[in-house]
C-alpha cells in the first residue's frame, strides 16, 4: 500500500511544496448519526427478515404466482437491511483506507474513490469557510465550505451516491488542530503572496 506522502506527491504542480499529508482514522468507526441510525437499521432490517420469512414460508405452502412474487419482492429490502445494520460499516471504512488528504503552499488536496481515484483541489487563497471539529483525544474533521445538512447525516463514502452532498473535509484525522493550524498559515502565506 502506498504512503499519503507518495499518494499526495504525484499530484504536485512544479514548484509545489507538500507542507502535510494523511490519511483518516481506519478501521470501523461509530459517528453521531448512527445512534439513529443503528435503531433504525435493525427494526428495518428486521422487519424485512420477517417478512422474507413470512413469504417464504406462505410460498412453501402454497401453489400459483403469488407464492413466487410475495418472497422475490422482499430480497431487495433484506438487502438494504443488511447494508444498513452492517454493510455501511465495511463501506466507510473501505472508503476511508483508499482516502489520502494534503496541504500544498497553494492548495488542499484530496484524493478518493472507492474503485478509482479522484482527486479534488481547493484553491487556498479562494478558500473561505474552514471548520474544526474535534474529539477530546484530539481526532476530529476540518471541513471546507458550508456543509449541507444530508451531507452530515452521511458522511463520507457510508451511503452510495450521500457524497456528493457532503462538503469536501479532511475526515477523522489525528492530531486535527495542528493539522488546522497549518491550513490557517498557509493560507495567510498563500494571500499575503497574491
């Protein structure tokens, strides 16, 4: 597996400097959201089993179409049951291991994709909102730009197609003040150079 630094590096401009790279906490993580979330999931969840369970047990039983289409009708909601409950989890943190983050003299960089990579460049001289939210062990998220409230519900890669309504952030990273700070130096290095 390739380092953030080297991951980071091949996306430098001539005459770029990477003052920081990372990556996001791995492994699986618990958010804010999943106290709704997790409920949520397992009566969802749940009740799509019995239902399969129900239907199945009807279509055993009985003769004709209906005894065929009442348990093929269930298998797409056991499915988002089983992402829901656990799935998401095994996503995310998927997601969050092919994440690489850094701070250029010019500019912050991300780079992800679950399949390929992308990469997103914000401008730091252009950059106006940049929040720290951090955990008394001192991990948190630095987010740039105004965030959109769907985007916050699901963070990250948790929910195929929620990316797009997050704002671009350094997500679950160590030591997240320091990692803030150097933002806020470089941009003032960044504008007073303009």
């Amino acid at each position: 597996m390739q380092s953030a630094d080297t991951i980071i590096g091949a996306n430098l401009d001539p005459g770029e400097r990477l003052l920081w790279s990372g990556q996001p906490r791995g492994g699986i993580r618990l958010r804010g959201q999943d106290a709704f979330l997790i409920p949520f999931s397992i009566l969802w969840g749940g009740f799509a089993i019995f239902w399969e369970y129900t239907a199945s047990t009807f279509a055993a039983k009985g003769h004709g179409p209906a005894t065929t289409i009442f348990p093929l009708f269930g298998l797409p909601f056991v499915a988002v049951g089983l992402y829901m409950i656990f799935g998401r989890f095994i996503v995310d943190s998927q997601a969050r291991a092919r994440t690489f983050y850094g701070i250029t003299n010019g500019r912050i960089i991300i780079v992800s994709g679950f399949f390929s990579p992308q990469t997103k460049s914000l401008q730091l001289r252009t950059l106006t909102d940049v929040s720290l939210t951090q955990r008394s062990d001192g991990s948190g998220t630095i987010t740039f730009g105004a965030t959109f409230p769907m985007g916050r519900f699901f963070p990250g890669g948790s929910w195929p197609g929620a990316g797009r309504y997050a704002a671009p952030s350094f997500d679950l990273i160590d030591r997240a003040k320091e990692v803030y700070d150097v933002i806020r130096s470089a941009q003032k290095a960044a504008s007073a150079d303009s």
